[in-house]
C-alpha cells in the first residue's frame, strides 16, 4: 500500500486571514516531527468542484503532500477553511478526530489588513470607508456574498464561524489562538500549539513576522468607528464563548 493510503492529514489551521497564519506555517514547517503541504493554503476543502460527486477524490489532496515515517503527524493551513460555506462539514467528513486550529484577531485590524492587501494586489480601487458601509448594508439586508478577495467585514463575523467549529468537532479537538497574544509572545503560544497537537520539542526558535507591509495611511477614526459600531455585540459574545478578554478589541 502506498503511503499515502494510509496517511491522513492530523490538523488544520483554518483561518483567520491576516492573523498571524504565515508565521505559524513558517514555525510547524521547521519542527521535525510535522509534515506540512507542499505550499501554504492548499485550497482543498474551499474548492467547491471537488465536492459535486458523492465520491470525493482525496488523493487530489493527498498528493500535495510528502508522506513518510519519519513524520509524526501532518497538516496544512488555508485560513479561508472556516469562512467557505460547507468547508467544515466536508473536514468533518474526510477526518471525523482531525484537529484544528484557529487564529483570530481584532476583527477592525483584520478588515483594514485585508483591504490594504487588496489594494497592494489591485483587487481593489475604492477607499476603504465607501468598502465597508458598502458591506454592512449588505450584510444588514442579507445580500452578502462569499468573497475570498474583498469580504473586509464579513470575515471578521467570527461568532457564526466558530459556532460551525463548535457544532462538528469537540472541545478537545479545537484550539482558539488570539493574534494579539501570539503576536506578544510567540514562542509561549508554540509550547501550547505543540502540547495540543502531541509532539514533543522545540527548533531554534527565531521571531517570525511575516507578509509584514507598510499601509499608505493609518486607519481612520470614522472606519475604526464605524466598525466598532458594527462589530461591538458580537466581540462580547465571543469573550464569553471563549472565556477570553476582548478589552483591547474595543478600544
């Protein structure tokens, strides 16, 4: 049998988008006991024409990865896994024990990261206040749409995502990271990214900062606010659900 008949992938860290993911990929490539994806962001379980028969084919998946015995465990991250529609439920069906890891990060920041991303990529040509007035009315009258490249302010809904999370996997097959916390101290969140996954031991660990770039202009009062506004409730919520302190979400 050939390995990769044998193998499944053992984790995933599905989102959020501008949270820390690039950084997290960087450190779990190095560690000796893990075998990652080929590359970043495999896009298996997002793919929507993956899906349309009832026999999936996962060795399309499969094969972008290098199975052998020396690894201990494999995974992959993709951090739009937790906002694509039927994304969890498909996991849930190839790995019914695959963990899973999530980061998040102050929804507002997240927003504003990811327009300026679009306008770096020329994904994008309005400013960011006429973008997200835009998406709030969408979302308020429930004319959003999925969109990977400029969904600023429907990412950041983070409360129904997690409660999908919740819905297929259990308590110990779940791990919530906030971003700010790994930002702080990465090398304390990597001890308990490595406890929750079993493995044992650390590399050389070296401060990693990645897909780092300058925006042209800081974020405004009004878009902050405006998204404050928006965003308010549902961060109280996910302080509760998660039992974490917000505090600086809110500011």
């Amino acid at each position: 049998m050939i390995l990769s008949e044998k193998f499944k992938v053992d984790f995933l860290v599905i989102g959020v988008q501008k949270s820390g993911t690039s950084a997290l990929d960087f450190y779990l490539r190095n560690h000796s006991e893990i075998g990652m994806g080929n590359k970043k962001e495999l896009h298996f379980f997002d793919t929507d024409s993956y899906f349309r028969n009832s026999k999936v084919d996962y060795s399309i998946y499969h094969n972008q990865f290098t199975f052998n015995q020396e690894n201990k465990i494999y995974g992959e991250i993709t951090p739009s896994y937790i906002y694509w529609k039927n994304s969890i439920k498909r996991i849930k069906e190839y790995n019914p024990n695959i963990k899973i890891i999530t980061l998040l990060r102050n929804p507002i920041e997240r927003a504003y990261s990811h327009w300026n991303m679009s306008i770096k990529k020329k994904n994008e040509n309005e400013d960011f206040i006429t973008c997200i007035k835009k998406q709030i009315i969408e979302i308020n009258e429930n004319r959003c749409i999925q969109n990977l490249p400029n969904s600023y302010v429907d990412r950041g809904l983070y409360l129904k995502q997690i409660k999908e999370v919740m819905h297929h996997f259990s308590s110990d097959q779940l791990m919530f990271i906030k971003y700010e916390d790994f930002l702080s101290n990465q090398e304390k969140t990597l001890k308990k990214v490595f406890s929750f996954l079993n493995i044992e031991g650390m590399f050389n660990f070296q401060f990693q900062k990645k897909n780092k770039f300058n925006y042209s202009d800081n974020i405004t009062r009004e878009e902050k606010n405006t998204l404050l506004h928006f965003y308010k409730d549902e961060i109280k919520e996910i302080e509760e659900l998660l039992d974490w302190d917000c505090k600086d979400w809110l500011k």
